[in-house]
C-alpha cells in the first residue's frame, strides 16, 4: 500500500466527520486503510439508493456536451442529485441539477469513500482539450546526416585555407622595419588597416567625436540592431530599409579603409597610389 | 587467415606480404587498445559500414558532437549560404594559437630583447620566418573573415528572435578579434608597430572626462615603453584569448540552442 501523508489522512479524518460517515483510526492512530469494507459499504449503499431515485425523477442525459461523453455527464448528475437529496448539509453540489459541463466535471464529491456511485475506483477531475496543454509541432524539415556531408565539407574549406595561408607566407613575408625608435617619427604614421578608417575621421572631426565617440556609437548601435529592428521576415525584398542601412554602414567603412590604407601619403594628405611617391601602405 | 596456413596444406604455399600486412591490420583493429581509443560507430572500427545508425553514431560518439548536432538542415551544407566564414574565423583562432605558441619559444618581451628576437626567429630558428608570416597573414586574415561572417548574419537577417542575443556576442567577439590583432601588433617592436599603436591610443586618450586614466592604464606610462610591451603581451597571449574562448564556448552552443543555423530564407 502506497504511503499516504499524515495531513492528508487528517483532512480525509475531518472531511469523513463532518459528512458523518463512519472514521478509523479516529482515536490517534495514524496508520488508516482505504479499503475499510465493512464500514465503506454500510456507507455507500443507502447513497446509492438515493441516486437511484433521484435519476428517476430527473430526466437522465443521453448526449455528449463540450466534449464531455454522455455517460460521464450522466454519472455525474447522479452523483450530485444523490448528495442533494441524501441531506448532505456539506454537499456543495447544490447548485442546480444539469448545470453546465465544466461545473458537472469539476465539482468535488465530497465523501472521500472508497468507491464511487458505479464502484468506480477514481473520479473524472475535469476534461481537458488536448490543444490548450500540448502542441504538437512536427513539421517535418529536410535535414541531411552531419557526417559525412557537413564534415567533408569543412574539412575540404579548412584544408584549402590552411593551403592558402601556407604559400602566401611562403612567399609573401611579414613586414618587419627597423627597431623601434620614440625619437624619429615615420612620416606617414599609421594606425593597422583596421583603424585607418577612424584615422581618417580624424582629419575631419575632432579627437574625442572621430576617435571615441564614433566608433563607440557605431559599435553600440551594431550590438542592439536585433532589438531596433522589430521586423520578423528573413526575406531582403521585406527588408529593403535595413539592407540598405547596413550596406551604406558597411561601405562607408570600406570606403574610409581604403582611402586611408591608399590614398594618404605624408603628413596624411590625399596621394594616388599609381603616383610616383608610390603607396604607403604596410599590413 | 593466411597466417599459420603455410605449413599445414601439404604444397608449401607460404603467405603473401600483402595478406600478412592485412591480418595484422585487423588484429590491430580488433585488439582492445583500438576498441578502447575510437569509440563504437567511428569510421576507424573494425566492420565500419555506411549506414545511417552509423552515420548518427560518427557525430554522438565523437568530441564534435560538442559543436555539431547529428543532423542539419540540408540548406546548411551549402557553401553559398554561409561561405563557412564562421567556421573558418574558429579555424583561425586555433591556427593563431598553435603558432603563436610557436613563436613565443623565441620572443621576451623586452625592449632590449623583443626585436632582437623576431629577427633571430626570422634568420635563425627552423620554419621561425614561416611561422611568423603564417601568424601575420593569419591574424589579418581573422580580422576580415569575422567582419564578413557578421555581414553574412546581417544579409540572411539571422540575428532575429531567437538569435538576437548571440548577435550580441558576436559583436563582442568581433571587438575581441580586433584588440587580439592590435595588442599583437606592437610585440615585434619595430617602427611600424611602435607607431601604428603610438596612433591608435592617441585616439584612445581622447575619451572625454577619463582620457589620461585610460591611456595610463593601456600603456602603462605616460608614452609607450617597456611597461607597454609587457602590458600587452600579457594581454595578447593569455587575458584576451581567455576571455574570447570563454565568448566562442557561449556563441557555438547558443547557435545549436537557438536551432541551428538560420534560414533558408
């Protein structure tokens, strides 16, 4: 026998009193028994007999209602006018005889007896649609098997690349000039590529707006973009604005990289690569 | 099978070489060591066939099942989707580790030594010049591939619900990747690294109200010196990797968490 807690076998004790149904284990025992025979059976049957009655004057339901089976509907509105009728002065199902489905189902029976009207050992709750609690979202999805194709795939992308990357060092080496030296500055002198962009703000803006608060707002503004834009397609022809937006962002750093990687010779003014002074430019 | 055949059928017929390499081939593949090293559905066991159990089995058995699911959408594994520009940024990253671990055999960073130790690694040391320019061309290589995956995102409006936050981290991982590559910049201590960063905390100097505090605390002292190149050594080989592994662990899982990659479109 499963253990039952001791607060609710007190309830059960309470409950049983008040309906003035027969208690065991009223006198501190702990330990009571569901199936008390004797004692359940007394109980239930002059209950039974009510309902009897009481479904011959009511005119006893035959359709299904909200989804609710006929039978159940039924058993239920047995049960509640035998409680009605059985003087049960606790009995809350007093409210009315039909009564909608929701009440039908939901409403407690009150004595906690072993059996129900039908002998039933356990007692409809409420019904619950299946669509309000579980979704079923099985759309199927055209997938393929990671190995071998994504695998294959990677690994001929990164062989390629560590391919590359072998020959160009091969062939192409680092630039390394003299020792460093704090008393001669090269003229040009510039930033690595990546920052000849902001360095060449700074021909046009003041220090703090070209070198700090440009980038920091670009950067900003680049980290919360998910949150701005509040658009959900995923296709370009339902994002024109933002396409556009990011592409004029994208190519005004593009444009600012290469004109400083390129077009500034010393002094930071504007020189053609193809001149004679040639282009000062180390990666 | 072949083996221990020769003496007993009678005619003398000894064991080609090739069947003997295969016998051991599979007593190796059979022996507990193997069986213990690759996993049950590695493509190294013994009687590996293609099916699609074993399929699963490749990817559920195997340290990669960390950063691929079994599955993927077939989109996915095209190349022009993605140009695998995120995967290639990670392939970097580890392709700099592995020879900037390399290259700090040979490098102190000093001001009397610094210098002289990438031109000893340029003339002196085995593949050093080659491991020296494959990290260069990496790094800059690294820079523009995560500045192209994060265009990519954009295009394919992949940092929507529920990818907005790893975008996020994404621009994290992006300033990351430039602070790595500039922090490198000044180690060989040469003019054009002294210079490059003498311009780049210029900028920095000028944040308003805390300019001087911040340039202090990057360089170490008043101008550049031997406190800076320590700085930023100490920056650039261990504190940002650190921080920049820790972001990649989070950007990987939240892409699987998310569902994957995004699209099709």
């Amino acid at each position: 026998m499963p253990e039952v807690p001791e607060h609710l076998l007190k309830r059960s004790r309470e409950r049983r009193k008040a309906l003035g149904l027969p208690v065991e284990g009223d006198d501190g025992e702990t330990e009571s028994t569901p199936d008390a025979p004797a004692a359940d059976a007394g109980a239930v049957e002059p209950v039974e007999e009510v309902a009897a009655a009481a479904s011959d004057a009511g005119e006893s339901i035959t359709e299904d209602k909200g989804g609710v089976p006929a039978h159940l509907l039924e058993r239920s509105r047995k049960r509640k006018a035998a409680l009605a009728g059985g003087g049960g002065d606790a009995a809350p199902a007093a409210a009315g005889g039909g009564g909608a489905t929701r009440t039908a189902t939901a409403v407690a029976a009150p004595a906690p007896t072993t059996t129900g009207p039908g002998g039933h050992t356990q007692r409809l709750l409420t019904v619950v649609k299946s669509g309000s609690i579980q979704q079923t979202r099985a759309e199927a999805q055209d997938k393929v098997h990671v190995w071998p194709h994504l695998l294959v795939l990677e690994f001929a992308s990164i062989l390629s690349l560590m391919a590359f990357i072998t020959v160009f060092s091969a062939l192409v080496k680092a630039p390394l000039l003299g020792l460093a030296d704090v008393n001669s500055t090269p003229n040009p002198s510039k930033a690595p590529w990546y920052f000849l962009g902001l360095q060449e703000l700074l021909k046009m803006f003041n220090p703090a707006v070209a070198g700090v608060l440009i980038p920091g707002i670009a950067l900003g503004l680049l980290a919360i973009t998910p949150y701005i834009d509040k658009n959900p397609s995923h296709k370009p022809s339902d994002r024109k604005f933002a396409i556009t937006m990011m592409t004029m962002f994208l190519m005004m750093w593009a444009v600012l990289v290469i004109i400083g990687c390129f077009f500034r010779g010393p002094g930071f003014n504007f020189v053609f690569p193809w001149d004679k002074q040639g282009i000062f430019f180390e990666l | 099978m072949a083996i221990g055949n020769g003496s007993s059928n009678g005619n003398g017929h000894r064991p080609k070489i090739a069947e003997r390499v295969a016998a051991v081939g599979d007593k190796t593949r059979s022996s507990q060591a193997w069986n213990s090293i690759f996993r049950p559905g590695s493509i190294y066991r013994k009687g590996y066939t293609d099916s699609p159990r074993n399929r699963s089995y490749v990817i559920m058995n195997n340290v990669l099942y960390h950063l691929h699911p079994v599955k993927v959408k077939r989109h996915a594994v095209k190349v022009s989707y993605t140009l695998c520009l995120g995967g290639l940024s990670f392939f970097l990253f580890i392709l700099l580790t592995v020879t900037g671990i390399f290259l700090m055999f040979f490098y102190r960073p000093t001001v009397t030594d610094a210098y002289a130790n990438v031109q000893n690694l340029e003339t002196a040391v085995a593949f050093g010049s080659l491991v020296r320019n494959m990290h260069r061309w990496a790094a800059h290589l690294m820079v523009l591939s995560v500045f192209l995956h994060m265009a990519r995102v954009f295009y394919h409006g992949a940092y929507k619900s529920p990818r907005e936050f790893n975008w996020v981290i994404g621009i994290i991982l992006l300033t990351l990747t430039l602070l790595l590559s500039f922090t490198g910049y000044l180690l060989p201590w040469d003019q054009l690294s002294l210079w490059a960063v003498t311009v780049g905390t210029n900028m920095m100097g000028y944040t308003p109200v805390f300019g001087n505090s911040v340039n202090y605390v990057l360089l170490g002292s008043r101008t550049i010196s031997g406190e800076t190149l320590l700085r930023w050594y100490v920056l650039h080989v261990l504190m940002l990797p650190f921080v920049i592994v820790i972001f990649m662990a989070v950007h990987f899982w939240r892409v699987r968490k998310d569902g994957g990659i995004s699209g099709p479109l």
